[in-house]
C-alpha cells in the first residue's frame, strides 16, 4: 500500500519508509490513513527541496507548467504547444531523469500526485492567495 501511495516515486519512498522503519503494522496503516488525506510535510519538504535545484530558467518553469496544464497530456503536443521543442524536450528528459515527471508508454506526461501538490502549492504561493479575493 505504501509502495501505491508512492506511485514509485523513490524520494517519496525513501522519506516514508525511514519513518515507517521499526513501527508496527497497525501504525503503518494508520500513517497511510493520514497521508492519503494529509500529505506528509517531511516528503513535501523533500520534494521542494529537489524543486529547488532545479534551473530557474528552464526546468522550474517546465516543471510548473507540467504539473498545472500538461499532465496526461502528449509530451509532443505538450512541446508545440509552448513552441520550443528544442529546449522543452530536453528540459522535459531532464525532469523525467530526476523522477519528478514520467513518460508513459502512449507519450503522454504523468507526474505523481504529491509532485502535482507541490506544483500548485509553488504556483498559489508565487500568485499570492487568491482564496480571500473570491
């Protein structure tokens, strides 16, 4: 179950697991409970962290867009959509070779939901709050 949650995504995987080491299954079941409705601010923190080292002028802005606009979406559409197929595709391999995005076996873009969290958290916090607006 642990293993699902994490879609496969190893950094996820690794932060889980180091706090899942030595409890009881009950607990393993509860903190799955939790996370499933509340994502863990350890792995979110991780995860941002890898966001961080990411190129400010071209994999932050790929990443950003992937995980609000692009996901399921044809990784060649994708790039003739944002009309830069030279710099998007390997912008996108790069993403795709630090597990932050994975292309399927149709081309289309996937990327784990904790990373689309992620994502939108980065962009509503980038936008300011629109929530006190509506």
């Amino acid at each position: 179950d642990v293993v699902e949650y994490c879609g496969g995504l190893p950094l996820a995987l690794e932060v889980i697991g180091s706090f899942l080491f030595g409890r009881s299954v009950a607990e393993y079941k509860s903190v799955l409970e939790k996370l499933k409705i509340i994502p863990n601010d350890m792995i979110m923190r991780k995860l941002r962290t890898n966001f961080n080292d990411l190129d400010d002028y071209g994999e932050k802005p790929i990443f950003l867009s992937v995980a609000t606009l692009f996901i399921g979406m044809d990784k060649d559409d994708v790039i003739h959509t944002l009309n830069d197929s030279r710099f998007l595709d390997i912008g996108i391999t790069f993403l795709e070779e630090k597990s932050l995005v994975t292309i399927d076996s149709k081309n289309r873009i996937v990327m784990h939901t904790l990373l689309q969290a992620l994502g939108r958290e980065i962009i509503r916090q980038q936008s300011g709050d629109m929530t006190q607006v509506c």
